[in-house]
C-alpha cells in the first residue's frame, strides 16, 4: 500500500479492520452503469456509429484543441476559486496544490462510481496543505452550492436572450415541466440556504432529522456527513467580501466553460449563437448530477442531443458526434493530469476509491467531539 493511501484502521471504527471497498462492483457503481447504458441508448438510438465517428473526425482540429484547451483551462479557474472559499478555514494555499486537488476529484470523478473524486480532491488537498480533511471537503458543499445557483440562474435567463428559440420552449413540453419543478426545489433551496446562514447548527440538526426518516441507511450517511461538513465552510456565507470574491469567480468559471462549448460547437460546424452554449453547458451540468456510470457517459450525450435537436434543430448525427467528441476532449486531459499528480502524490486508484470512507469518518469524529465538547460547529 502506498503511503498516501488511506488505511484499513481508523479511530472512528475503533481500529477494526474496515473491509476494502470494490473499486467496480460497489451497488452504486451497478445502478450508475445501468442508468448510463439506458441514456446512451436513447442519446445514439437511430445513428450509424461511422456517420457519427466521421463527424468526430471531420471538426475542424484548430478549433477542437482551442476547444480542448478552453475545457481544460476551466479547472485552472477552479483552483483560483477553490482559494476564497478556503479562506475562513487557512489563510493561504499554494496554487500548485488546489490544482493537484481538483484534478485528482475530477480524475476519480471520471474513473470511479459515486462521485468518489469529490471526497479524493478533499483528502489530496489535505495531503499538500496543513487544512484538515473536514475543513477541505466543507469547502467542496460550499463550492456545489454556488455552482448550483449559477447553473440554475444561467439557464432561466438564457431562455430571456432574445436569440432564445422560444418556440422550442412550449408551455406544455416535458423540459419546460422540469424547468418549472427545478425552479420549486431552487427557491426551496434558497429558504433553506437562508436558514443554513442564520441558524447553521439548528437547521443542520432539523434537516438531519428529516432525512434519518426519509432515507435508507446507506444513503442517509453521505447526505448528513454533508450537511455536518457544511457547518465548517458557513462562514463564508457571512462574509460579504469573501461571498462576492467566490461568486464572481463562479461567474467567471461558468461564462469561460460556456465559452469552450461554444468553440466545440464551431469545431463540429454548429453555427450556433453564444446563448445557445449558455444553455447547453447548464442543461449538461444539470443532467450530469444524476446517478451514471464514470465519467457522465450517457446524460451528457443524451442532454446535448436534446438540446441541439429539439431546441436549435440541428442535425442528429451532427449533434451527437459533437456531443461525444467534445465529452472526450473534456475527459481525457484532466484524466491524465489528475493520474500524473496522484502518481506524484503516490495515491494509486484504490487509494482514491479508499478516500470516501476516510472523509465520512473523518466528518464523523469531528461530530463525535462536538457532541462531547458541546462547542456547536466550533469543533468541525
């Protein structure tokens, strides 16, 4: 076992031997291959596998490496504002190490089941920089948080733009019906946020409750060490200077992401105007929250197809051959950059799948002192 790889023994199991996770046949890594192979079907159904691999092949190559490097540049972006949200809990990180991080969460992101990569970029930063590893993940909920406002903001006021194709956008078609019940879970969400920042310590407490009844033991745990997590990076929320720093930053993230969907749409001939990019970025985004394989194969394609289709009419083989071309181009350099830095940092795969089980239990003991000290979230 590598040195960085997290250990079989922990305090929070009282030193028993805590078996090895399956880095493949995990239940959840099952359901997500499952639900990736139904929208894959329904994202290629009907297309020739060679038209679409012409279409791969024939984008323009200049445009595709801008493209490429425009996707890759966005986790660059994201380690500068990996540093506001770090703030409150260490005053300075070295750029080098929230990089490193955040390409090994995306790396175990694409290679492992269930979101791994988030809990691994946690448990890499706290490898580099002297933050703990609940402090680390704290700013991961937080981080989601502003993303989530973002997407959601950027795609309602997308569809206002007047080069919107409003047509497409029926009263009564299945994608306005989600946008109207995402609309209710985000103003839900909202109240809770605005709850979350006044009274954090009650409200983790009572939405804890909530999901004890309502959810199964085994996906009770992530969603509560969540919420714990979540007391350690509040701070932010309160202060203004902090909170506006990380917003432009999510602002400035999601307009250069678009930016890189948009230079694909070029690259695969998809004369399409910048709204359109907007939009596709935030409905892709969206759709890649839902369970799936490694990777998001399946609600990627299947959302861009969607979006490219029904919404701006493009031609299907044309739009899925961009859908899996551009997927790849976004994959295949933070992959290899994300395996390099967990070479260096001698953290091998396993030990990525292993860092789930080291954060939960690390978010636990946080909460087992606070139940002791009686400190609220002071102890996190």
């Amino acid at each position: 076992m590598s040195a960085a790889d997290p250990p079989t023994r922990t305090a929070a199991n009282g030193g028993v031997p805590r078996r090895p996770r399956s880095l493949f046949l995990d239940w959840r890594a099952i359901l997500g291959i499952a639900i990736s192979a139904t929208l894959l079907y329904f994202a290629f159904r009907g297309e020739n596998f060679g038209d679409v691999a012409r279409e791969i092949a024939g984008a323009d190559p200049l445009l595709f490496v801008l493209a490429t490097a425009a996707a890759t540049f966005v986790f660059w972006i994201r380690a500068w504002r990996w540093k506001s949200l770090l703030a409150p809990v260490i005053d300075s990180t070295t750029f080098r190490s929230r990089f490193a991080a955040v390409c090994i969460g995306f790396m175990g992101n694409n290679l492992l089941p269930a979101r791994i990569g988030e809990f691994a970029r946690a448990f890499a930063l706290a490898r580099m920089e002297p933050v703990s590893v609940v402090a680390s993940f704290s700013t991961l909920v937080i981080e989601r948080l502003f993303d989530g406002i973002a997407l959601v903001a950027i795609l309602f006021l997308t569809t206002m733009l007047p080069d919107f194709p409003s047509a497409a956008f029926r009263a009564d078609s299945g994608f306005a019906i989600a946008a109207r019940t995402l609309g209710i879970f985000v103003v839900a969400g909202i109240v809770v946020l605005f709850l979350l920042v006044l009274w954090p310590a009650r409200t983790v407490r009572i939405l804890e409750r909530i999901v004890d009844r309502v959810l199964p033991g085994r996906l009770r745990r992530p969603v509560v060490d969540a919420l714990e997590a979540f007391l350690a990076g509040a701070s932010i929320l309160r202060d203004v200077r902090l909170l506006a720093r990380a917003g432009s930053w999510t602002v400035v993230l999601w307009l250069f992401n678009a930016f890189s969907f948009w230079l694909g749409l070029r690259a695969f001939g998809l004369d399409l105007p910048f709204t359109a990019a907007l939009f596709l970025q935030s409905v892709v985004a969206l759709a890649v929250s839902v369970p799936s394989s490694p990777g998001f194969f399946g609600p990627f394609e299947l959302a861009t197809r969607a979006v490219l289709v029904d919404f701006w009419g493009q031609n299907v083989t044309q739009a899925v051959g961009f859908a899996l071309g551009f997927h790849l181009a976004g994959f295949i350099p933070v992959t290899a950059i994300g395996l390099w830095y967990a070479w260096r940092l001698g953290l091998s795969l396993r030990g990525v799948a292993g860092s789930e089980e080291e954060v939960e239990e690390a978010v636990e003991e946080a909460v087992e002192r606070e139940s002791h000290s009686g400190d609220g979230s002071a102890a996190l």
